[in-house]
C-alpha cells in the first residue's frame, strides 16, 4: 500500500525571509502491512532441535495473502526446515492445509548443519510484490547454536564476607566455547535483619551492579572473546558498595546465558565481624574476696567499645543478693548488660588482636555470710545493628569462700 503526501518547497532567499519559490513534490512512503506479522513472543534465540512458530495471523483482518512470501536466510550454511522440509523461500499459499488462513501453522526448526559449525543467524522475512515492487512486511532475527553450554561458580559454598572487603569469584566454562558478550552476570541481595527493606549494594569489580553486565564488561574487556572449553574466570572481585543502613544481608549471583542460568551458593554478608573471646579466665573456684581478673580480646575486625556487650549473670546459691562491681562500676541486678565503652571510660577503638582488661569484685554487705557460695557466668555479644548476638560465653568463674 502506497500512500503520497504533497509537500511545500520553501528557498529563502539569502539576507531575507521572502518566498522565491513553490513546488508541490510526492513523498512515497510504502506503509508497513500490519496484518500480517512475524510471531511476536518469538524467541530471538533458539537451540538444537527447538521449534518455534513463526507466522501469526489475526483472526479480526481479511488479509490480501496473494504474492505474500516467506524467505529465510542462514549463516554458516546450516539448514532450516519450514514444517518438515528443508526450506530457503515459497509462497504462503503454499503452507496453507485448510481453507482458512488462521489454520495456517509454520514450525521453524533445524535441518543440518553438515559442517558441525555449531551457530547460526537466521533471518526471517514476509515480503509481497505488488505491479514489480517488492514490499517488505516482518522481518525478524534470530540466533541459533548446538551448543552445550554449561557455567558454574567455583569455591562459594558456606563463604561470608565482612564490611568492604573483598570475595574472589571463580566462573568455570563446564561446556563449549561461548562468548563473554553473551553472558550475564547479576546478584540477588536479601536484608535478613527484616527491619528494613533496603539492601546493601555491591560492586563486580568496581562497577555498580544497578543493572545486568556481561562477562566482557566486568572483565573490562575492549572486545568479547570466546570462554575455551573447561576455562576457569577467576579474576573478579565481589565488594560492598554502600551498606545503605543496613547490617546483615544475603547475596546470590546469578549467571545467565539466553534462558539459561546458574545460581551460586548463599554468601553471607555482615558490616562487620564482630569477634571477642575471654582470656585469663581462672580455671578454679575463686576465695573469698579474691577479685575475678580476665580480658575480653578482639578477634576480629577494628570495632568501637560500644560495639560489643558484656553481660553478667549474678547467681547467689544461697538466696542472697551480692551486689558487684566491674570495672568500678556497681551492678545490683540478677542479669546486667554493660556496654563495654562504659567499662573503658571511652569509646576506645579495639584494633584486631587488642585486649583489655576487666576486674569483677564482690561489694560486702552486712547480711553477708562468708559461707555463702555466689556463681558469675559471663557473655559477650556483639552489635548488629538492632539485634545482639552472643559471641562468648563462660559458665564455670565462681565466687565464694575457700574450701576447707
């Protein structure tokens, strides 16, 4: 279908605005035949022997189907077969097993590929010749290969990470040569402190993942090459971006190839890891008076002193309340819960491997009985955000008279 639009000609003549001259001039334009389409849910990539339907016909449009016909070009002298039967072009009439043309049912699928190539592009096209005029009507684009494609993610079961430090993630090519261009690598990130809907954001080598990127653009590769069979990728970096308030989180990445994909372990991320542990600890019963003396030790990463607790639990066996002092400071209840920069004085900073120290005395009261035995159990937790987790415990440190 034609259809001419006239058109003014405007010239201006130079140094003013006047109109020199007019002259009507026919614009062709051939309109696209949207009656007739190539399928549009067609994948645009298939594989092996998959079969696709690749015509769809509106039932609602009487459809002019003389001179309409279907060609399919391919690369690498792979053949496809239209319903059967190997094909290159024919008319559309000729596919037609019943009256009606909504009855009209073309399967694409392959026929040979006599020289093992392995891929191929295939170009689908609807044309119709009208007075000598060839009108194209669809045309659409679709990749084919054999191959066995197969990724998997190397060393990530039961890994953690902590603050912005880095994970090293290994990729391993388990099936044919593909290209770097045509895989996809993303992440799914999950909150587990459930407090919050944000989620902290990670980096692959230093790029935002906002989106979906390619192996070739992670890698920062100018051009895409092809993963050799059994080839191991292992120089990419997994790192935090900004916590975006948040404190615990899972991460899975996610490798796709068309519509395939492969899913990694769980890795765990945490802001920090937070780890203490008691030293000194005495291994006996403590004499009367004799003050419980030990350090708490930072294992882990560098913390603030308030970033860690420790809780004591006051057990009178003999059913007196023996008030206690640690590091000074009075506590008269059963179980307490101290920050540890209130027992430093100051919110010291605890560099990995740096201890300090912490003294629990008896405050003697007069309905005291010497003979009275006292146990002291001791936990040490770390701050996560909103939640406390308990590091440490000690259930043996006990207070009370000398045994005779």
């Amino acid at each position: 279908m034609s259809i001419f639009f006239a058109a003014v000609l405007w010239i201006l003549a130079k140094g003013g605005q006047q109109l020199a001259s007019t002259q009507p001039m026919r614009w062709n334009y051939i309109a696209k035949n949207a009656s007739l389409i190539i399928n549009n849910d067609i994948k645009d990539h298939i594989k092996g022997n998959e079969i696709l339907k690749i015509i769809a016909v509106p039932k609602t449009k009487a459809i002019n189907w003389d001179n309409i016909k279907l060609s399919i070009q391919s690369t690498n002298n792979v053949i496809f077969r239209i319903n059967n039967k190997p094909f290159q072009s024919a008319r559309l009439t000729d596919f037609l097993t019943g009256s009606l043309m909504q009855d009209l049912r073309l399967d694409l699928c392959l026929y040979s590929d006599s020289d093992d190539k392995k891929d191929s592009e295939i170009t689908l096209l609807l044309t119709k010749e009208k007075d000598g005029v060839i009108e194209e009507l669809d045309k659409k684009i679709i990749k084919w290969d054999n191959k066995v494609t197969n990724l998997s993610f190397v060393g990530l079961e039961n890994k953690q990470i902590s603050g912005y430090k880095e994970l090293s993630i290994s990729i391993h090519n388990l099936g044919d040569t593909v290209k770097t261009d045509e895989i996809t690598l993303t992440h799914e990130v999950s909150n587990t402190q459930l407090l919050s809907s944000n989620t902290p954001i990670f980096y692959f080598n230093g790029k935002n993942i906002h989106k979906s990127l390619t192996l070739q653009e992670i890698l920062g590769e100018s051009m895409p090459r092809e993963l050799a069979p059994n080839e191991i990728i292992s120089n990419i970096k997994l790192q935090l971006a900004n916590t975006n308030n948040c404190t615990e989180a899972t991460v899975k990445l996610v490798l796709k190839h068309h519509n395939m994909q492969w899913v990694s372990p769980t890795i765990k991320w945490i802001s920090k890891n937070i780890m203490l542990s008691f030293q000194g600890l005495p291994k006996k019963e403590l004499s009367y008076k004799a003050p419980l003396q030990f350090k708490i030790k930072n294992e882990g990463d560098t913390i603030n002193a308030s970033e860690a607790i420790l809780k004591v639990w006051n057990r009178n066996l003999s059913g007196l309340n023996i008030s206690l002092k640690v590091n000074g400071k009075p506590i008269n209840v059963k179980e307490a819960q101290i920050s540890l920069s209130d027992l430093l004085s100051t919110d010291k900073v605890l560099q990995k491997g740096e201890a300090v120290n912490i003294t629990i005395e008896q405050i003697e009261e007069k309905k005291f009985n010497p003979h009275t035995s006292q146990s002291i159990e001791l936990g040490l937790y770390g701050i996560y955000g909103t939640q406390n987790k308990l590091l440490s415990k000690n259930r043996t440190s006990h207070l009370g008279p000398s045994r005779r």
